[in-house]
C-alpha cells in the first residue's frame, strides 16, 4: 500500500483560545497524531497555526480543532487555507511559538 501524501495547511481559530492552554493541548494532539507544524497566539486574540502530516492525519486535527480544543476554550469557527501537497515535511516537531 503506497504511503498517504503528506499535506500542509495554515489554521486560524476564532472564540475564547488564550489564556486557556489552548496552544498546549493542540501541540499535545499534533504529537499525538505524529503531526509537524506550529501554532502561536495572535495580536487578535486568535491562535493561528500550521499544520503538515499525512491527509488522514490532518483531517483528524482538523476536526479536533473545530469540536474539541482546550477544555476550557469556546470555539467560534476555524478557519483553514492554502492546503496543499508537499514532498517532504518542512519541520522537525511541532512547537508552540512565543
């Protein structure tokens, strides 16, 4: 069976996600689903993101992102763009940034 094709793609969420560990559960999912990327907190108030693995993967943090987060956050929307394939990750890990 042929390897999924890795995918990346940059995330935005919207709602009550600072100040609410928001950043460190989604690193903990992402390193639960073998995810690479990013995510950091917005002068907006949002947390915005990037995310690369393989598509089922993804899909998954997608939904995570969009049901579930932090426990203590309320998620409005989120928002996904530039998803495309890529040949190889780019990041080593996934990391919160300051």
């Amino acid at each position: 069976m042929a390897a999924q094709p890795l995918i990346s793609v940059d995330f935005e969420v919207f709602g009550i996600v600072q100040g609410v560990f928001f950043r460190k559960y989604t690193q903990k999912k992402a390193k639960e689903l073998a995810l690479r990327g990013w995510c950091r907190n917005t002068n907006g108030g949002t947390v915005s993101g990037l995310l690369e693995g393989q598509r089922d993967r993804v899909e998954t943090m997608k939904n995570w992102l969009q049901k579930t987060g932090s426990p203590s956050s309320r998620i409005d929307k989120v928002e996904f763009k530039n998803e495309k394939e890529i040949q190889e990750y780019t990041f080593k890990h996934f990391s919160v940034k300051h």
